[in-house]
C-alpha cells in the first residue's frame, strides 16, 4: 500500500513540476510564492497533526509541492536583476538570499 502511495505521490509531484513556468507566467512569481508558502505550512501541519504514514506521506507531498517552486524562482530572479553580474548574483542566492528580494 505504501509504495502504491509513494509512487503516486511522486508521479504527481513530476507532473506538476512540469508545469511551474506556465503557472508563473499566469499568475507572477509573487503569488506562486505566497501560494506556495502556504501549502508547505498546510503540509507541516498535515505531517504533525496526524499519526498516519499515509497522511504523513500527504504532508510531505505538500511541503513538497510548496517549497519546490522557491529556489528555481530565486535563481531566476538573481539572473534578471541589474545590481550586479548573473554569476555574482547566483552566488549570493547560493549562500544567501535576503526575503526583502522578495
């Protein structure tokens, strides 16, 4: 029953990493941001409130869900800007990022 569940968990997680650029594009980085921070606390909570692997497994589907959308938009983010060089600027993402970017 696990692996059943772990394997739809992760064809789901694959299918909607496919289509991060789209949903960007639609509605801006901002909210997929916002949208995704709150699916990912949505997920911690599932993951703690309930004793379930099955639910618990839910739970880190969605923190996956969340959180996987924050690192390619800062990445993408610190190519764009103008304040300093590309490969600088990926640098600073690396170690460091500051949420006032944001």
């Amino acid at each position: 029953m696990n692996s059943l569940v772990e394997q739809v968990a992760l064809a789901a997680r694959a299918t909607l990493g496919a289509i991060r650029d789209r949903v960007v594009d639609a509605v801006g980085a901002r909210r997929v941001l916002q949208v995704g921070g709150l699916v990912a606390a949505l997920g911690f909570g599932t993951t703690l409130a309930f004793a379930s692997q099955t639910l618990a497994l839910c739970g880190f589907m969605l923190v996956g869900f969340g959180a996987a959308n924050i690192i390619p938009l800062m990445f993408k983010a610190a190519g764009m800007q103008t304040l300093m060089p590309a490969n600088m600027a990926v640098a600073a993402v690396t170690t460091h990022f500051p949420m006032e970017a944001i």
